[in-house]
C-alpha cells in the first residue's frame, strides 16, 4: 500500500511490483490483486521481497520460510512528493516596549523530496531577519528568524502580521500564511532571596557558611547590589565557589538564579550562647525601590571541658578500694 501525502494518508496500491528473490538466486514475480493484496508459494528459507510502484520509493525487506508454515508482511511505499509546514503555527510572542525581539521559526519537510520556499512579509512591526528562502531536504527543518519592533506599539495590546510562505508543495494551498502574534508588556523589575537554613550554630573561632538563592523576578536582565547590615561579627559574601566577595550579583537573566554564600566568622573570644544577627539585602540596579533582603542569625557553641584520668592513676585507686 502507499502511505501517501506526508507518509500520513495510506491507501491500497493497484499498480505495484512485487519480486521475490530465494536463497537460490532465482527471482519470481507475484502477481497483485486489484484490492492491493498479494500471496506466493515458496521453498523453505530465506527469502528477499522487492516492492515498487510508480511514484513511490522501492521497498526491499527479508523473510525467513518455515516449512509447512506462512509469514505475512505488510509493505507500506513512501510517496515521492515533499510535505511542508512552518512551525511553530500559530507564532505567540510577548515583547518587551520599545525593543527588538528575535524569534526563530523552522521550515519543516517531512516529505520524500525536497520542499523549495520563500518568506515575505509586509508588516511595519515585523521582518526576516532570517533567511528569506530555500530548500529543506527530505525529512529535516531549516531554521529562519523574524525580528519584532515594539517601538511605538501600546503596553498591553496583541498586535498580529501575517507571513507569507510560497513553496513548491502542490498538495497545500500556495502560499502558506504564518499567523504572528505580538503582546506588548511593560518592563518589570524584581528579586528574590532564599535561605534554606537562617539559623546555624559553630564553634567560637571558625567560620559559619550559609548557601543563598537570588532569583531575578523581573522580565529583563538585571544586576543586583548586594550589602549586609546590622552584625557585629565579620561577615563576608561570595558567588558560590568563588573567592573573591562582589558588590554585586548578576547580570541574571529574566527568572534566572545565582548562588551566594555567606560567610560569618565567630570570633574566638566569644562566650558560649552568645548570637549575631546579619541582614543581606539584595536591590535591582534597574529599579531602586526593588529588593529582597534575609536575616540570618549565627549562634557560637559551649565549649565543653571533661577532665582526663590516666589510666594508671585509676588503677591505683581501684586497688586501694580493694
């Protein structure tokens, strides 16, 4: 049978070719049904069938004949036709005002033959940036690009464009229309901090390490100035696994998150019991009146002395008891 446009419509094929080959060379031809159907006699063994039909791929595949038993195989023949799309369809964009945004599309053929195209377009907001033309090979997708111009559009509103693709697919309506759908928002700023443990406890004299999470909330790349406050103890602060203790975290990507550490030195004079309080506060380099900040609170340990009796002094005493 034929699998048909975009290996996606199967049907029977009347005009096939069906050729069967022996483990002893010799190759028959089997007649075809005019429902599309076929049967042969054949020795034991091995055996290689031929399949082709105009239009279509040649298909060759092997079986194996057991002695007094049947096999049955369906053979399904690709369509020699290509079979394009524009992915993705339709194309939703949110877009940042007054920028330029990219946006990638894929020319897709998922046909037996190569699919030619062209891209145009006649909108003010939107253009190719991308290639504007090709030829996607047989079962792969090429990639092109447009660029939206938010400049001018209103805050709020969906704005749409269509893109036209003429092709060579003479199965689909020529041209395609891509519909692009732009939503302009406004920039928003913001941050987020995480301390999965606020609270810890050391030993007076070593180093206390708390692992922080600082998330960018906002829809655009941003910095964030990072200051701590309100402790008596030496505390520093760093990206995780660096050395160097910045003003600052990022640039950080819309939603992205970087690891901070804090680190509180207790000093070695301290009492027992005794506490600091440190609070980190992190502010958008873009937008002064976003910030997150943490309070984290360090608590120095008791020390704990036990005396030490030496073994020979305790036997000693244990024989006097005696």
């Amino acid at each position: 049978y034929s699998l048909g446009y975009c290996d996606g419509r199967p049907s029977p094929l009347s005009d096939a070719q069906i050729w069967l080959t022996r483990a002893d060379g010799v190759t028959l031809r089997v007649a075809q049904r005019g429902d599309g159907l076929w049967s042969a006699w054949s020795l034991p063994g091995p055996l290689t069938v031929t399949v082709s039909a105009p239009n279509h791929i040649t298909q060759t595949l092997t079986a194996t004949i057991a002695a007094g038993q049947g096999t049955n195989h369906d053979v399904g023949l690709r369509w020699l036709g290509n079979c394009g799309s524009v992915s993705p369809s339709p194309l939703n964009v949110t877009v940042l005002t007054d920028t330029l945004t990219t946006t990638p599309i894929r020319l897709v053929n998922q046909g037996a033959l190569s699919w030619t195209w062209r891209l145009s377009e006649t909108s003010s907001w939107l253009s190719i940036s991308g290639p504007a033309s090709g030829a996607t090979a047989p079962d792969s997708s090429l990639s092109s690009q447009l660029t939206i111009n938010s400049a001018g559009m209103a805050v709020g509103a969906t704005h749409d464009a269509l893109v036209s693709v003429s092709h060579d697919d003479d199965q689909q309506p020529n041209p395609l229309t891509l519909l692009v759908r732009a939503t302009v928002v406004a920039r928003s700023y913001g941050v987020a901090v995480e301390a999965p443990l606020a609270a810890r406890s050391g030993v007076p004299g070593a180093p206390v390490t708390y692992t922080l999470r600082v998330t960018n909330t906002g829809n655009v790349t941003d910095t964030f100035t990072l200051s701590t406050s309100g402790n008596a103890w030496a505390t520093a602060v760093r990206p995780a696994q660096a050395r160097v203790a910045p003003s600052s975290v990022g640039p950080l990507a819309a939603s992205a998150s970087a690891e901070v550490e804090v680190i509180v030195n207790i000093p070695p004079s301290v009492v027992g019991g005794a506490s600091d309080t440190a609070t980190l506060t992190l502010v958008s380099q873009s937008d002064s009146a976003k910030s997150a900040s943490v309070t984290l609170t360090t608590t120095a340990l008791h020390r704990l002395y036990l005396p030490l009796v030496p073994r020979v002094l305790e036997a000693a005493f244990m024989r006097e008891m005696r």
